[in-house]
C-alpha cells in the first residue's frame, strides 16, 4: 500500500526491545517514542497552536467521531481541513470514529456493514460504516488516519473476539480500498485478538500482508489486568513488523509510556494529562500534586524545579492553589505543564535510548516515582524483567 | 519625598477650544522602572496616557497566560485585595521567602509583583474589585454583587472569594508593607452596603477615608500613624481592667463581708490608682518602616453630594505625597451614566490638573470618550473582558477607517456575537487586518471560534479576549493620537453616528450558550465521584470569583459498564453529545448549530 510516510530508526536499546526515530510525517518530522496529546474536538483545552509548538509537540490527535458532529464534514471540506481549521500546522492523527459509538450509545449494535445504532430523535436506524469513517477521516485530512475496528471490550471472552478480529481484517480491506488520499494521510491496521495469543498472531499475519504504512494495537481499552495487558503488547511488539511504527492506543500514565516503549511500542496518546490538569493536578517526575489541596497554600516553589513550561517558570504552588479551578488561566497552566511533563518524559526516554542508557534511566525513573522497591507496580517490574531489566535486583548504574 | 512615581503630561501639537479641552495625553511610570538588582532584569512598562490598567481577577489577568499577556501593550495591571488576600494574612506572609523561588528570578525580592509574575507590569493594587462590585458587568446569570456591611471607624469590609472579610488599617498597612506594590490605593470608606447613602454616611464616609488617609501618609514616611488608635484602643483596656478590678474586689468584699474596707481601697485607687479618667496615656511611638517607595493613589468620594465630593476632592488635593486620584463612582451605580459624569466632574475640577486619575466603570469606548474629555488618564480593561464572557468580538475603530479593514465587513457594528449561527461557516478573521493573536494572518476564523463556543473549549475565550483586548489598546492609542492632533471632538462625534451605544447588558444567554450549557450540566451529573469545583460555564466562572474554571468535552465518562476502562481508554474520548450521533453517519451534515440543540 502507498504510503505517505517514513520510519528512521536512529537508535536501538542494547538491552530492551525500544528504538528512537524519526517519523517524517506530511506535516513534518516527528521524534519516536512519541507522545501525543489528545485535542479532541480541535483544540487542546485551551491552549493555543503557537504554545503547543512552543511545547515541542510535533503530532496531537483529532477526534473523528466529535469533529464530524461539529464542525461536521461538509465545513472541513470547504476550509480546507482540520489542520486549517484550528490553525495547526504540524502533524494531526484521527481515530476511527468507532469507539465513541460503541461505547457512547446504548443502542449500537455492530453488524457486518458497520456500527448500526438508532438515532436517539426519531428512531431511525443509522450506520457508521468503514467507508464512512475513511469519508470523514479523509475530509479531516490527518496525517495518520485509523481504520474503523470492531473494538470488544478485553473483557469479553468467547467467540465474540475471534469474531471481531476477523471482521476487523474485512473492515481494513474495505478502509483501504475506501481511502481517497493514501498520498498524503497515512492508515495505520488495528491489530485485534484481545488477550488471545493464537488469536493476536492470527490478526498479524493477515494485516501485515495489508501492508499499511503503520500499526497500532488495539482493542487493549482498560480492565484488564495490566499484567495480561503488558503480555499482549510484548507479543504484539515481537510479530509486528520492525521497520514500521507501532502505536499503542490509549496508553497512558507516565510508568505505562515507559514500559511500553522498553517492549518495543513507539507511539501513544492519552487524555489523562489534559483532563487531569482541569482538576488542578499536576505531573512532576516524583508523584502528582493535587494543588487543590490546602497544603500547597504556602509551598512556594514551582511545580515542578528545572521544568521549563511557562507554569514553572512564573508561578508558584501557593499562587496556583488559588486559581486552579477557579480560573482558567489556572486550568491552561496545569494543562501546558503536564503536557511538557510528557513530552519532556518522552524526550528524554529517546536520548537515553540513543546514548544507549535506557535501563539506567528506566531504574532512575522508577525510583523517582514510587521511591520503594515493594511499591513498584508488579506488572511493571514483570514487564521490564521480559526484557532483561530487572528492577528490583538490578541496579541503577550511574 | 520625591514620589515613585512619574505623571508626565505632552502638549497637544494643535490646540482646540471647546469641549475636550481637558483631556491631555501624559505618561505615567515608575520614577525607577528598572529594578537594580540583581541584573536588571525587570524593566517595568510605561503606560501611555488616556490609558488603561489591566483587569485581573485573583491576580490574574483572565484568560490569559503570562506569554499571551505580553502580547498585550497595556502597562500594567489592577489586582484587587479582596480577590488575592487569603484568609490568614497578614499573619501568614511571615511563610513567604525573601527572595523568588522561581529560578529565572533568582534573588529578586519576593513582592506581589514577583508572586503574580507581573515583574514587567506596573502593579496596581487597590483593595476592592470595583467593577464587579458596581454592577457594571454584571454577568447575567451571576447574582448581584453583594451589599456589603458597612465599613466602620476601624475596618474596611473586602467581599472575597471565601466570604466576607473585615480588614483593619493595621492589617491593610501590614499588606502594604508586604506586598510593596507599584501603586497602592489608600483605604477610604467607600461605600458598599448602600446606592442611596444618606448624607450623614456620606459625610462619614469622606470624614473617615481622609483620617485614614493622614494615617497612612504618616505611616508611609516611617512615622507613627496608628499612635491614637492604639491610644484609644489602651484607653478602653485600661477601663475594662479597672472595672474588672473592681468587680472582682466588691466579690470578694462580699464574701469575706469587708465592705467598708473595700470602699476605703477604692477611694485610696481613685487618688493613687493606675487610671484616672481625662488623664493623658504615654503611648510609645513605633518606628516604622516607611514605604515611600510605593506610590499612593487615593480615593476621592461624595457619593451624589455635590458638596462632600467637593470635600472630599479639595481636602484630598492638599495632602502632600499623593501621587494620583481614584474618582470613586460606587455609590453612583443606580444612577444614569450623565449623572454619574456630572459627579465625577465636580470632583475633578477641584483635583489639581498635574496628577493621574483613574476611574472605574463607564468604560464603554464612548463613556471613555466622554470621561477623556474630562481630564481622566486611567481606566480598566473590564470592558474587553465582559464582552468576552457575553461570547462577543469587537468591530469598532476610533477616528478613519483603518486601512485594511474591509468595508463589506459591515464595521458598522460594534461587536459581533461569535454564539451567532451565522459565523458558523464564515472562514475569515473576526476583523480582517487586526494584529491580535487571533485574527493575525488569518490563523483563527469565526467558524473556528464559533465551534469552540458551541463545543465548550476554553481556547474560545483565550482567542476573544486576545483579541478583545486588543481592539481596546487600539482604540487608546488612536484616542491619544486624536488629543495630540486635536481631531477628538470631531472623532468623538463620528464614533457616536457611527457605532451608536453599548447596548445594554440583558440577563439572557444567548440560546446557543443555553443549549450547551444544559448539556453539560447533564453530563456532569452523570460523573462518577464528580470532583468539586469544577463545574462551571464560560461566562459564568469569571463573573463570579469563587466559581470553577469551564469545563470541556472529556468530563464524561463513558456509557455503561465501561467505568472500568476509564482510566485506560483515553485516547477515545467519551464525547457524550447527544444528537451527534445523526451527524457523523449522514452524508449531508447539518450544521453544527442544529448538532448542539440536540441533547440527548
């Protein structure tokens, strides 16, 4: 398949499964791992595009489902684009469309056409289908656009996910052959099989012969223990194909993103440091910091020493006590610093990666964050242990 | 003492006769603009006169970030006591260290004007927020402001965001000297709790904000201001300890039956007792430490008295180490716009021409029009604020259609309200040719800013009081031109015929708000463990300080037995708006507008 895009591995980890590169996208370059902040509805709360460059941030991810409702397909065409709409000159990513239905609406029901669902007004019977979504996707005009999946819950067990990974390899084939634009927007395969190896291999033999420019694994949407979770990704990782992106849907906290990237994953996205941040809780290195509670009121440093967002370098955490929540400036605050904190986590995972010093910095990592050795998270130290860094026995080297 | 602060007044380059005679274009800064330590760094703006001060709630300018603020020309910015002082100060500034925290500021001392990253800007600070209080933008929806008590011989009574808070002078000169603003207002009585003050609380009201004011002049040269308060305050000790004595004696007396010795002891204190009444007190003077460094503006009152603001205005002007006027219109706010002019033009023709004033409210640009033809220098940017709340982007020009802006625009409208279905499709600036972040190279359109009113992002108020601002710095600027040159009458009269008024404030959102907002609402209903303080609107949150921030898209979680993926799947946002559905499978979209009056 045509694809629009090119994948420069710079760098491999000695010792993990993780590369750093460089994902030269329509809208310009994008350093792998990479972390995409999520600008639902064509904008990222708040901020504006001249800050969000000012962050660093190379690629973020549209909604397809929320941009279709408003400002609504026939607009984007006229404009020219999301990109034009919101004034955003680097790299957009748009999703599906699928899962807001399936998980928004009651009365979805997914057949072999698409999500069909009754339109809550008059009843009427109404379907996404994955031409549809390819439609809207293409009028939306991101740089990487995802095929519509059939997306069960990895909760579920039984033939129900057999049968969503197949159909989600006959939805890819009707993607691609729906896809107006593969010169210039890129459609990433979801690999389905929920938390069935056999099932998951099967998904990856059959989509890589699709050969779309770029893989994502999906159908990992929370609930399942993050143990399975991790094995999953690893296997998922270890089939996929090497000289292609792989971008792991949804995820995630700080200690996720780490831990993916050492099994191998290059791309993420996750509303939880925006969403947060409306809540007056900021990201820093060693924990997360509720500046709501009263006993930031005479804590008088920044957020978070040596970041270099606009947050750290004006205010203190006594100031920002009074106007989170309260007033937006302290909503767009919080928001800028912990998308920094994520990019800059993602930054500096890439060079240890590169300086070939990753475990040293998963160890550090770790140890700023969950101080403990007993508190590490169990799945996370099995995860690590797969690929040769052992957390708790092993050392952090200078 | 020389004053901190520097009033430099321009000649016109044409002189004109008439009305407008009065109005004069001046600078007004820092007599030291740069501070000397460590390395220069901060250099505070001047502030071009007829000239405005930033509004700020909370210490913040709304909406917008430290870097988006400095894209603004205004020089300085108006940060109310009432909004910033916590509970427990003064006592708790002692927690504050000396020098700023923020490594980028190592070694500066740790003013208000570090702690609210307003190095740069020339900060004002006066005690209460007196647009808000006035009324005169009163968001819609947000209740009146509250009538206060009254202030009394010994406090002042500030309305904060965690209620109602009495704040003597000894804490306000506390503050003061903490704080070291710019600029501080003088505690006056301005009265709060009443728009129809008798003239008996106005004469107080002036009686009492000019003691204050002899008070705080004292205490600013390092001398003691407070010596009769505390005189006053030991008189009244000493009394309750004698009564006290006495009672205490006359029990015992009792008990022990020894009234007759007891009378004799008394009569023995009267003579070689520690009190006797009409004697004078020595009270120790306290050094204290001046703060001549800060300048003093001070409110000149009245209320609706031609006589007291004729009072308070002569009195006020002989006062040496004023450095500028706040004309006080609180009292006024029932009243129609020419009175209230009327009054503050009585108090400024007994204010001495040479010094700064500032007034509050009447900040429209054709109130400001009339307010420069007075002689008035400074006013507030709560004008651009209340119109980005109402959703609103501002047309208007002052003087010669600029060049650039298109004539089919139809710039004959004030402002454009941006909720309008009409802006949904329009791809074009809200004014071509402006150099605000928002409009500058087309980056930003009136769908887009249409779409983000009718999706809830925050990032629609960021660009409307970008631009908004903006529009208000231009329009100063060009007033200031047309005093220079002589043109503000004719300018003026042409600004009338061309824009007509503000029209007036209704108390209804517009329907479109009205739709989002429900739903919204809805959705946070439905949120698990919804955390409080959270919930709020735009238009709503700023209007009323101790509301939350807006609120956007992602506060929903998603739709049964998907609680547990919350955390998880997070890159597909829950999106919980109804009607929607219909929009993404049809192949003829509707309208956004049609989209968002669906809830579901």
């Amino acid at each position: 398949m045509k694809s629009a895009l090119k994948w420069d591995v710079v760098a491999k980890c000695g010792t993990t499964k993780a590369r750093a590169a460089v994902l030269t996208l329509p809208h310009g370059p994008v350093n792998a791992p990479v972390f995409m902040p999520v600008g639902t509805q064509g904008t990222l709360k708040g901020i504006t595009p001249d800050q969000i460059e000012g962050l660093g941030c190379q690629i973020m991810l549209n909604n397809t489902y929320h941009l279709g409702l408003r400002p609504g397909q026939e607009l984007l065409d006229t404009c020219g684009g999301a990109h034009v709409f919101q004034g955003w000159n680097r790299n957009l990513l748009t999703d599906s469309g699928g899962f807001q239905m399936v998980s928004l609406l009651k009365l979805a029901e997914i057949t072999e056409k698409g999500v069909q669902f009754e339109s809550p007004h008059d009843g009427s019977l109404m379907l996404l289908t994955p031409e549809h979504s390819m439609s809207l996707q293409n009028s939306i005009g991101a740089d990487i656009m995802m095929q519509l999946d059939d997306v069960v819950s990895s909760l579920t067990t039984g033939p129900r996910v057999e049968e969503a990974m197949w159909r989600s390899i006959r939805w890819l084939d009707r993607c691609i052959k729906a896809h107006k634009k593969p010169e210039s927007q890129n459609l990433f395969a979801i690999i389905q099989g929920g938390l069935d190896p056999a099932l998951r291999k099967q998904c990856i033999e059959e989509m890589v012969k699709r050969d779309t420019p770029g893989y994502a694994i999906g159908g990992l949407s929370g609930g399942e223990e993050k143990d399975k979770f991790w094995r999953v990704v690893s296997q998922c990782t270890d089939l996929m194909p090497r000289e292609k992106p792989i971008y792991c849907m949804g995820v995630g906290y700080a200690e996720d993103l780490v831990v993916c990237v050492a099994l191998g994953v290059d791309m993420f996205d996750c509303v939880f440091p925006t969403r947060t941040a409306r809540f007056g809780n900021a990201l820093t290195a060693t924990g997360t910091l509720s500046l709501r509670q009263a006993k930031f009121k005479d804590d008088f440093r920044p957020i978070e020493e040596g970041c270099d967002c606009i947050a750290c370098k004006s205010y203190t955490r006594a100031y920002l006590y009074t106007i989170v929540t309260k007033e937006t400036v302290g909503c767009h605050l919080i928001s800028i610093h912990n998308t920094a904190y994520q990019l800059r986590l993602m930054r500096q995972v890439r060079e240890s990666i590169i300086e070939d010093r990753f475990p040293q910095f998963i160890h550090k990592f770790f140890k700023d964050l969950f101080v403990e050795k007993t508190a590490y998270p169990e799945w996370a130290v099995n995860a690590l242990k797969s690929v040769n860094v052992d957390l708790i026995q092993g050392e952090e080297q200078p | 003492m020389t004053s901190p602060l520097k009033f430099q007044i321009k000649q016109a380059s044409t002189k004109t006769s008439g009305a407008g005679e009065s109005a004069r274009c001046g600078t007004f800064a820092l007599s030291q603009p740069a501070s000397t330590v460590p390395d220069q760094q901060h250099v505070k703006r001047t502030i071009e006169t007829p000239g405005c001060l930033m509004y700020s709630q909370k210490g913040a300018v709304p909406h917008l970030t430290p870097d988006n603020l400095r894209q603004q020309s205004f020089g300085g910015v108006n940060v109310s006591l009432e909004h910033i002082l916590q509970t427990d100060q003064p006592g708790s500034f002692s927690k504050w260290p000396e020098t700023s925290p923020i490594s980028q500021f190592n070694g500066y001392k740790f003013t208000l004007s570090e702690y609210l990253r307003l190095q740069d800007l020339i900060t004002f600070c006066d005690l209460r927020d007196y647009s808000f209080a006035a009324d005169t933008f009163r968001h819609p929806t947000s209740p009146p402001a509250k009538k206060l008590a009254s202030n009394t011989d010994h406090h002042t009574v500030l309305s904060t965001p965690k209620g109602i808070r009495q704040l003597t002078l000894d804490g306000y000169l506390k503050t003061v000297r903490h704080y070291r603003p710019d600029v501080v207002v003088a505690m006056a009585d301005t009265i709060a709790e009443t728009t129809t003050p008798n003239e008996k609380r106005v004469r107080k009201s002036v009686e009492r904000s000019l003691k204050w004011l002899d008070q705080i002049l004292l205490e600013r040269n390092g001398q003691d201001g407070t010596i009769a308060d505390r005189r006053v305050e030991e008189e009244k000790k000493r009394r309750r300890e004698r009564k006290e004595k006495k009672r205490n004696a006359a029990a015992a007396a009792k008990a022990a039956g020894e009234q007759q010795e007891h009378e004799q002891k008394q009569e023995q204190d009267q003579v070689h007792g520690e009190y006797k009444k009409g004697e004078e007190i020595y009270i120790e003077p306290i050094p204290s430490e001046p703060w001549t460094d800060v300048g003093l503006f001070v409110t000149v009152g009245g209320a609706h008295l031609e006589e007291s603001r004729v009072w308070s205005a002569q009195e006020t002007a002989k006062k040496e180490g004023v450095d500028g006027f706040v004309i006080d219109t609180l009292s006024l706010s029932e009243l129609d716009k020419d009175s209230r002019l009327k009054h503050v033009q009585t108090s400024l023709a007994h204010l001495p021409e040479n010094k700064p004033k500032l007034l509050y409210g009447l900040h429209a640009p054709e109130d400001v029009l009339e307010a420069v033809a007075m002689g008035i220098d400074l006013f507030d940017t709560s004008y651009p604020f209340q119109l980005t709340e109402d959703g609103k982007a501002s047309l208007y020009y002052y003087g010669p259609r600029p060049a650039g802006q298109d004539k089919s625009n139809s710039n004959t409208l004030r402002s454009i309200n941006l909720w309008d279905d009409e802006h949904g499709d329009k791809f074009v600036p809200i004014l071509e040719g402006c150099g605000c972040y928002a409009c500058k190279d087309n980056k930003h359109t009136r769908a887009y800013i249409n779409h983000l009113l009718k999706t809830h992002e925050m990032l629609a108020t960021v660009l409307l009081m970008g631009h908004n601002m903006y529009q208000y710095s231009q329009f100063f600027t060009l007033v200031r031109e047309s005093i220079q040159d002589g043109t503000l009458q004719e300018n003026s009269v042409a600004f009338g015929a061309t824009f007509g008024k503000e029209p007036i404030r209704t108390l209804e959102k517009h329907p479109n708000q009205v739709i989002v907002e429900a739903a919204l609402q809805k959705r946070n209903q439905r949120l698990d463990g919804a955390e409080e303080g959270v919930v709020g609107v735009i238009g709503m949150g700023s209007a009323v300080p101790s509301l939350g921030a807006a609120v956007g898209a992602e506060d929903v979680e998603m739709e049964d037995g998907n609680k547990s993926n919350k955390k998880r799947h997070e890159s597909d946002e829950a999106g919980e708006d109804g009607g929607s559905k219909d929009e993404v499978v049809e192949k003829k979209v509707k309208k956004a507008a049609e989209s968002s009056s669906s809830p579901l």
